[in-house]
C-alpha cells in the first residue's frame, strides 16, 4: 500500500467538519493551524495505521450470543477496533446464513438480530469505529454468491472439514439444505465485498477461510486481480482457540445446551459453572486431578489473569501453582470451581450491565443498524462492480464495447 501524499490527506480531511472531529484528538498537531496539521497528520499518525487493511468478521442470530463467541472472536475484534491500526472494519449479523438450516423458523432469526445487536454494544463494538449491519440487507451479496459458485465443485465443498461437522451436527445427513451446503461459498462472498484482509475467527473457521482464499485465487486467475485474498486472525490464546461447553463436548453450542451467554444473570452463571464437567476419575479431594480435558481448567486459562489471584484466591501465586496442587492431589473441584465463578462474574458483569442500558432505547439500534446496512451496501456495490468488470458483464457501462459494437456493424452496411 502506497504511501499517503499531502494530496491524499488533504482530500481526507480538507473539510472543516473532519478537520475539528479529529483536532481534538490530536491537539499537538493543529496548534500551528491547519496547514501544519495536515502535513505532520499524514506523516506521523495516519501513515502509521495499516492503511487499506480491512477486518470482516460476524455471527449467525441464531440466539444470544456466548462465552465461546466472546474469547474466539468478539474480544479480538474490540481490541481491535480500538487499536485504531486497520482502515475500517465490518461486523455483520449473518441473518441470511442463519436461515440456511432455519427456514421453517424465520421468527427464530428474526428476533435474535437484535440480541445479537445489543450483545455487540454490550462487548464494546463502537457504531461510530466499526460498521455493524444485517447480511440479507446487502442484496449484491447474493449476486456476488452466484457467480463464485461456478469456481467450485461439489466434491470440494464437500471435503470442507467445518461443513462436515456442521452437518452431521444437524443430522442433515443426505437433505442437506443447498443453500447450506454452499455456506463457505456465500461466505467468501462476504469477506470479498469488502475486500477484507483479516477475518478475526475461531479456529472452526479455518477451512472455511481456506476455502474462500481459494474462490479469490481462482477468481483472478481467470479475471485478473479484482478480489482482495484473506487472511485469517486466530486468538492469541491457544485456550480461546474453542472453547469447550460447560458439559465438557468439543465445542459451545446454542443448540446442544451447554453455554454460559454474554448476558446470562449471575445465579445462573454460577450454577453453570458449580456444575461443570472436570476430572471423571477425581473423586475424592486427595485424589490426583488431570487437567488435560478438564473444562475448569480450560476456562481458567481462557480467561484467568495474574491480577485474579491476589483478588480471589491468594493462597496461589499464579495458574501454574493451582494446576500444580491439582495434579498432585489436595485440592477439589468445589474450590477451583468457586475461583473460576467469581473471575466469570466479573467479566461478564459489565458487559450484562451496559447491555441492560442498550435495552432502553431499541428504536435506536434499528437507526444504527439501518446506517450500517447503508453503508455496508456501498462498500458491497462497489466491489461488485469491479467483478462485473472484470467478468465483461458491465453492458451498458461499457462505452468502449458500444462504440465498438457501432464500428462493427456500420461496417458490414
């Protein structure tokens, strides 16, 4: 990415308006009025952000969203977005997606955009940072689904490790939904509308990245270099990779029961977690515990920090030292349980919190969404005009194919 010329800054924030939104965060450079604020803008602040990096990331509304969804990606994406280190960002509600194996059940998506909404809020996504908006408003997304279907075979898509599990999950067996089967090819429609260069996911989600690296690759193969080739951000903690359920299976999941949801009141997150799966064979407290598997310990190293243990458990220094006493025998599930209890209730504590004020006022989260959707959809018309492009399917944006469709027929008169 090239970088920014005194020229180019001067288009971005030339305006009065831009330049006083951004003067008073920046006071240093606008002392010397706007002229100097300009040059030294370009060459100390926003030649230092990664410029025309893009993140994309999102989330079916199948139901609230939960704990899983919160270290494998929704934590990222705040940490992100406040970083302030990438051009833009785009978060979306994937209400269209979802429908692929609810399609009896539109009232299901349809409620749950909204949680899933005020759940983003809640977490700290910022509207005025990031651009939140609903999948089935951004039309040009289907269209762009269509024609990346003809640079896949069936056989590839079903070698797709995520729409294997997924299937077999919803016992779909041989009525697969098509719609559904096709999944990772409406999602690298998403990721390439935006011309994403980094889709913050969990590890689930890796094949499915894959797979649209390669619908990119092939694409400008064929066409030229038009689409913008992912990359995929995992978790930095090998623990938030995925998340187990509280019940001790593979993976969190709505459907099979065993989550601990972002706004889940505090009884019931401490029931949930007081009855969460550990050792098996660890019986009695003087028994030997294992960690491996053990969920306790899982969610311990997910979300404990240092500072936890001085708050809540200071007769151990660190993490280390209770898995230590844990495997050698002499200390039960009750207490590690506890422990794990009172960090999962100051973590979430804040977030139910601010969500509960998001509640107040819904009118304006549709207003916010709308405003995303509206941004979202330009972003989306634009990429798929460059694809219409490069297919030769712009007609009657062509002028040089009509003026040379005109040659050729005057010609044979």
């Amino acid at each position: 990415m090239k970088r920014l010329s005194y020229l180019d800054i001067f288009n971005i924030i030339s305006s009065e308006h831009e330049y006083n939104k951004i003067r008073t965060r920046f006071p240093v450079y606008t002392h010397f009025g706007h002229s100097f604020f300009i040059r030294t803008f370009a060459v100390n602040i926003l030649n230092d952000k990664e410029m025309g990096k893009i993140i994309l990331t999102g989330d079916r509304p199948t139901g609230r969203l939960h704990i899983g969804h919160y270290v494998g990606s929704l934590k990222r994406r705040v940490d992100l977005q406040n970083a302030g280190q990438y051009e833009k960002m785009f978060v979306f509600i994937a209400d269209a997606q979802a429908l692929t194996d609810n399609i009896d059940n539109p009232e299901k998506v349809r409620q749950n955009v909204i949680e899933v909404a005020l759940d983003y809020l809640a977490c700290g996504l910022d509207p005025t940072k990031a651009t939140i908006f609903i999948q089935s408003q951004i039309p040009e997304l289907c269209e762009l689904s269509f024609y990346f279907m003809d640079l896949v075979t069936v056989s590839r898509l079903q070698r797709n490790p995520t729409v294997k599990t997924e299937i077999q999950m919803r016992n779909f067996e041989t009525s697969i939904p098509v719609g559904f089967f096709t999944y990772p090819i409406s999602q690298a429609a998403d990721i390439t509308a935006f011309r994403a260069t980094t889709v913050p996911v969990g590890e689930d989600q890796e094949p499915m990245i894959e797979q649209a690296r390669e619908i990119v690759r092939r694409f400008n193969h064929i066409y030229g270099d038009t689409l913008v080739e992912p990359e995929i951000l995992l978790p930095d903690n090998a623990a938030c990779l995925r998340l187990p359920g509280t019940d001790g299976k593979a993976k969190m999941s709505k459907s099979l029961g065993n989550c601990i949801y972002l706004s889940e009141e505090a009884d019931e997150i401490q029931k949930k977690v007081m009855s969460m799966f550990t050792d098996p064979d660890h019986l009695r407290v003087q028994d030997p515990g294992k960690i491996e598997g053990n969920t306790v310990f899982t969610y311990l190293d997910a979300f404990c920090r240092p500072e936890h243990f001085e708050r809540y458990l200071p007769d151990y220094p660190d993490l280390n030292e209770l898995k230590a006493h844990y495997q050698r025998g002499g200390l039960g599930d009750v207490k590690v349980k506890r422990f794990l209890n009172a960090i999962m209730q100051e973590t979430l504590e804040p977030i139910r919190n601010r969500r509960k004020e998001f509640e107040k006022d819904i009118p304006a989260i549709y207003d916010m969404l709308k405003q995303g959707c509206d941004v979202a959809r330009a972003a989306a018309a634009d990429t798929l005009s460059d694809v219409r492009k490069a297919m030769k399917i712009n007609y009657f944006d062509d002028a040089d194919l009509i003026a040379e469709q005109v040659k050729k027929f005057a010609a044979e008169k």
